[in-house]
C-alpha cells in the first residue's frame, strides 16, 4: 500500500511539474485523478490476463480513455501530450519507468519507482 501512495504522490508530482511547464494556468491534477489512473492501469492489466492475452510494456492514457477505463477528466492534465503509465515490473524497482510524459520541448519526464521524477532528453538510452 505505502508503493502506491508514493506512485499517487509521484503521478501528481508530474502532473504538476508538466502543468506549469506548459501553461500559466493552475494544475488540475488532483490525488483522485492518480488513483484513477493507476485503478484503471490494474484493470486492463488483470483483462488483459484474464482473457489470455499479452499484457504491453505500457499503456498511454489516451488509450485508457478510448478503452473506457480511464474518465476522461482523469487524463485532462496530461492533455496534449504522450503520457505513458508503465504495466509490468522491472528486475529493478528503484530504477523502473512508472510513467513517461513526452514533453512538447523534446524531452521525456519520467516517473521512476523509487518516487522521483526526471526529466531527460527522448534520445537518452537511460531508462529505456
């Protein structure tokens, strides 16, 4: 449970960072808005095995959204850009990719397991 509440904090973290990157207007993520995201990331995952078929490396929330387990609303502050949430684990948690926003400067904010975020260039090899 304690994963979880650092992955809410950490989604919301760049939901924030992401907002006031590109916009004057105030962030709109809210803690709901994180726990719906990785509410509906478990779901299509436990699907997805359930009915058999290949669970992806990541999910965008676009994606999400058109499948209908995603509320819209839940991904309007990722709006515009190409915002990933990750569906399987890593042999490396701490260093493991949550979350990846493809900012509209060229570069990637990704959300790590051990609850940072980072913002790097998308050519970077790290966290691939």
């Amino acid at each position: 449970m304690a994963a979880v509440a650092v992955i809410i904090v950490a989604v919301g973290v760049i939901a924030l960072v992401y907002t006031s990157a590109v916009s004057t207007a105030p962030p709109q993520m809210t803690p709901e808005n994180a726990v719906h995201i990785i509410a509906a990331a478990q779901l299509l995952t436990h699907d997805l095995r359930l009915t058999g078929r290949p669970v992806p490396q990541a999910v965008t929330l676009a994606q999400l959204v058109d499948l209908k387990y995603l509320a819209p609303s839940d991904a309007e502050p990722f709006k515009g850009t190409d915002a990933a949430i990750s569906l399987v684990a890593t042999n490396d948690p701490k260093k493991a990719v949550l979350m990846r926003v493809r900012m509209p400067d060229g570069n990637d904010l990704v959300l790590l397991g051990d609850g940072s975020a980072q913002e790097i260039s998308r050519d970077s090899k790290e966290f691939q």
